[in-house]
C-alpha cells in the first residue's frame, strides 16, 4: 500500500472526520476523502475500507473526541442552569453563518442518514448519552431550586429543542426565528 | 410518446407527490416514479422533465393540495388555541409508526434537500405561509386572553417545534420522548 512518509492514521481520520463534519456525508465524495487524509485512492480501501466504513469510523471518533467537548459540562457531577444556558447559547451559534457547523451525529441522524447499522447504534448512544446529560443538569438545577419544571420531561423537550436548532438551520428558516426559538426554550426550562 | 388511453396527466402528478412523500427525495428512483406515474421511461422525460424537475412540480402541487389541509384551520379569521392544539397534536401522530408521513416540505427542508432553485424558493414560501398561520391562531388566542405570551415570539418558537418533531422522528429518537417534547411545547404557548 502507498503511505507517504509522514501518513499518520489519526491524522487521516481527523481530517476525514472533520470533512464529513463540514460537508455532510451526502456531499462527501471519495476525492474529497482521498485528497483531505493524504491516502493514495489504491491504498484508501485496505486502510478505511469504503466511504460508509470509513464515515462509521469518522462516527466514532467524532463520539470520542469532540462530543465530549459540548456535553462534558452538562456531565459534570456540579452541572446545573449555568451549564444548561451555555449549552443553549452554543446552539444558537452554530447557524450556518456562524463559526460553528452543528453536530456531525445530529446532523446525520436528523437528515435520516444512517448508511450502516453500526452508524445507525452509534445515533442512538448519542442521543442517549445527550439526555441523560440534559437530565443530569436539570436534576441539579430542579435540587438547586433554579427551575420548578420535571427533569425528565425538560431533558425530552430538550432533545427536540436540539434537533428543532439543526433542522431548523438547515432548512434555511431565518437566523433571528431560530434565535427567538432557543430564547423561549430557555424560558421554558427556567419556568 | 407514448401514452396508455387512460393516463391523466393531473393523476399521474399526484402518485408522483405521494412516492416523494411516503419515501423522501433521495431514496425516490427514476424506476419508482416511471412505475408510479405509468408513463414510459421514454416518455418520462418529455412530459415531466428529470427527476428534479418532477420534484419541483410535485412539492407545487403539495403546496397547492395539501397544505391547505393542515394550515388552512389555522389561517381561518376565527382560528385561536383548539386550532393549535389541534395541529400540535396531529404532528405528535405523524411518526414513524403513525398513518401519517410528516410533511413533504418540511422533510425535504430539514434534510437540507433543495435540488433545485425553484424547491428552495417554494420551501422558503412554505416557512413564511406557516409561521403566518401560526401568528394568527397566536394573535387571535392572545386577543381571546387564552394565552398570555407575545404571538411573534411564539409563532417562531411552533417553526422550531415542528422541525424538531420531524427531525427527532427521521433520527429515531423514541416516540414517547416526543410526545413529551409536543406537551411541553404546548404548556409553553399556555402558559
């Protein structure tokens, strides 16, 4: 197999990653994937296999080293509204005008995408993973006497708030709407 | 080309926006649509164009017949808070496992699905109609004294709501968890 001296695999599946996470796995073509991790088009089947084994990877590595970064706080054992409003604050910059480009997992899940079984498991961890953390913070929040709401139905509306964020953005439904959408979501929690 | 006796260009159209609908865009094949509209693949090309010009005549014709049917009670004069309840709980039985497929528009928009200028113009017009309707029923409950919120506000927190719902059902996020993300959205225009 063709490896440049400096290949390092890592490096290769970052970059990858980071492809799907800005394009989308629908617009990713195989060039792209070739020219991003530096593998020659020869050798890229016998180190990632095909685009869906290498995007299932890409999955997995985005669960393991960029999730952890956005609901890490919400985790913590101390989590509590201070957490949840910083959260809802970063929804709200990842329009597509802005700095961020959503959450490669829940971009793919609410685009339907899920081209392999083992992407399909992984969608349903994160989401998951993503209440479970939404209820940590909530709980806290409720003990704390920040909000009066039930944790567990907040950390459900929660999810749909999320999702409502990324498919709202993607449907190209104005900025200032979805900014006023988290706004009375965050009253909503804080009722 | 060549025609059976019986084809109904309008009938045809219509089986057309129903594969789109029941299956999505992306998964619709040109075997599909040429078995679904009865029109011979080489016909197919002169009466409707390529698949993405189908496409665009279909989501018109959606546009035409079948949003009137879930907008229409909230565009009424006299539409109010039954009108919303009404709505918010037809999109809790559109999942999945329910009898209804979501919204041809609204699952193209949030997949980020516009293959061509004309579907993107149409689903723009589409979020404008709907967040109308929404600020009608809103303004009029608001004037009624059933609600106590700001009707603009609230019309862009029901544009979320609904995205979310699509989205959290194509990313198969449980449906009771949902239908807890619908009720609170609920006791927020209540509240």
């Amino acid at each position: 197999m063709a490896r440049p001296r400096s290949y390092d695999p890592t490096v290769a599946l970052d970059r990858a990653m980071h492809l799907f996470w800005e394009k989308g796995y629908a617009d990713t073509s195989m060039a792209d994937l070739v020219g991003a991790t530096g593998v020659s088009r020869y050798g890229f089947y016998s180190e990632f296999g095909d685009k869906d084994a290498l995007f299932e990877k890409c999955v997995a590595h985005y669960a393991q080293t960029v999730i952890p970064r956005g609901l890490g706080p919400l985790e913590a054992p101390d989590a509590g509204l201070p957490e949840i409003d910083a959260y809802l604050a970063g929804l709200g910059r990842s329009a597509p005008s802005g700095t961020r480009k959503g959450c490669l997992i829940g971009n793919t899940a609410t685009a339907g995408l899920t081209p392999t079984a083992g992407v399909a498991d992984q969608v349903g961890r994160h989401y998951e993973r993503m209440r479970a953390a939404y209820r940590n913070a909530l709980a806290n929040a409720a003990d704390a006497g920040d909000i009066t709401g039930d944790p567990d139905a907040l950390a459900d509306f929660l999810v749909g708030v999320v999702n409502g964020c990324l498919a709202s953005f993607r449907a190209g439904v104005p900025e200032t709407s979805v900014q006023a959408f988290l706004e009375q979501a965050r009253r909503t929690v804080t009722a």
